[in-house]
C-alpha cells in the first residue's frame, strides 16, 4: 500500500486542499481521484504525487457551450 499525496482546486475555497490517498499502485490511486471528481461538483482538478514527484493531474471535462445561433 502506497501513500499518494493529492491537491485539490476546489471552486469554493482560494487555496488548495490537501488530503492522502492509500492505494496499491498508481492505478489504484488514479480511479479514487477520478470517482472524487465525479462525486464531488466543486472539485476541479486533483493533482497526486509521491514526495516531490508529481505524477498525474486529473481535470475536470468542461460542460460544452453553445455558441449563440449555433446548433
């Protein structure tokens, strides 16, 4: 079991937040973030890392706009 650090952009607040993910590999650890992001509205991106080591970034897909008078 691996300890992933992870910082979230959250549309709330101004700072990031900081939380701890425990999974058995970076897999593992990347479906925890994506089911955060989708639980979660306000979450925007979580970036994990291992020390120093950033080693994936997940985004949340923008909602597509229309243009007006396109269809």
């Amino acid at each position: 079991m691996r300890t992933f650090t992870c910082v979230t952009i959250d549309k709330r607040y101004t700072v990031p937040t900081l939380s701890f993910v425990q999974a058995d590999d970076e897999d593992a650890a990347r479906l925890i973030v994506l089911r955060d992001l989708a639980d979660n509205p306000d979450h925007q991106t979580v970036e994990a890392r291992i020390g120093d080591d950033v080693l994936f970034v997940e985004v949340r897909p923008r909602p597509e706009t229309k243009l007006k008078g396109r269809k």
